[in-house]
C-alpha cells in the first residue's frame, strides 16, 4: 500500500534532510586544501592507473572534491566507472550521485537508483539507505514500502543509524501482506528478519 500524500511528505522530508547529513550534501568545492591524511593525487595516480579499484575509486574522490587538484566531475566520473568496472561498490554509488545530480553525466536518476541498487546487493551500506530512500518514496522506481523496509533494515544494520527514523516511519507503514512479502525478502537473502 502506498502512503497517505501527508504521510509521505513527512517521509520525504525527514529521509531527505537524513540523507542530506549522512551524505554530507553534494557540496564541490573548486581546490580543497589538503587535510592530514587526505589521498594525496601523487600517492594514488601510479596505483589507479595500474588497475587498483581502490584507488580508482580515491582518484574519483580526490577530482570530484577538488582535493589537492581543480574539482572536476567529468574526471571523478571516468575514475568511478574504471573502479565499478571491477565490482566497487562505493565508486557504484559515487556514480548513483552523479546520476543523480548530474555530475559528470546528465541528470538520470533511473541510472542512479540502478548503480544504488548495485551497490545494496553488494553490500555497501550508504546505497542500501539510498535505495530503501528510493522505495519509500517512489524516486524513479515504483513505490514499495516492502523493499523500502528491506533496504533500510540492511542499511542500519550495516552502520547507516541516520536512517533509522525513516526506517521507522516506513516499519509503521507496513500492511501485514508487506510484512510478509519483507519478511520472505530477508530469508531468500540468508538474513534473520527484524
């Protein structure tokens, strides 16, 4: 069943201020000054450009934060899809934003609720909560409060705990036959129900 209109203005707004701050937006600055501890390009190049997905997925963060080096989302767009490549789940993720927003590629949020739900079965946390995020909403895919609830639930599980208001709010939203259907979600994953 699908939320009331008020009810899911509510969802909407408390999901997308939680998301906003577990994200920590999508501010680009153009040079970010090198923090202690911050990848420096130098230390990374060599390795991305020798096929390491990790630091593929550095080298994308490094262009799209302007860390050390002028912001460029084209350039943080081609490292991610190098890392994703070889199955990266938070470079998944990292192209699901630039879908999103359209960083680095034109806006398409079908696209990014695809790479987030790549992610999510992969694991990655923060991609969990933005396709649970996706479902409660209806955000380029068909609402489903059943898989909202699933993705959440693996979402907080997995250290996402900013979601767990909406987690909250979508758990009260359940009808029995939505419950049933998460329920069966968590056992063809191998996962204990909530």
């Amino acid at each position: 069943m699908a939320l009331a209109p008020f009810r899911l203005l509510q969802v909407i707004a408390a999901a997308g201020l939680l998301l906003a701050l577990s994200t920590g937006g999508h501010a680009r600055a153009q040079t970010a000054p090198l923090l202690p501890g911050a990848p420096r390009i130098d230390d990374v190049r060599p390795k991305a450009e020798a096929g390491d997905a990790d630091a593929q997925f550095k080298l994308g963060l490094i262009y799209e934060n302007g860390i050390g080096v002028e912001a460029s989302s084209r350039d943080a767009f081609l490292w991610y899809e190098k890392a994703m490549r070889q199955g990266h789940a938070g470079s998944m993720t990292a192209l699901g934003d630039m879908y999103f927003d359209g960083s680095g590629s034109d806006p398409d949020p079908s696209m990014a609720t695809f790479w987030y739900l790549k992610a999510a079965a992969k694991g990655h946390a923060l991609a969990q909560a933005k396709i649970g995020y996706a479902y409660a909403i209806g955000l380029a895919v068909q609402q489903d409060t059943a898989l909202a609830y699933y993705w959440l639930t693996r979402a907080v599980r997995a250290g996402e705990e900013s979601m767990l208001p909406l987690l909250e709010r979508v758990k009260g939203a359940l009808e029995p036959d939505e419950a049933a259907r998460a329920r069966v979600l968590f056992e063809e994953a191998g996962l204990p129900p909530p």
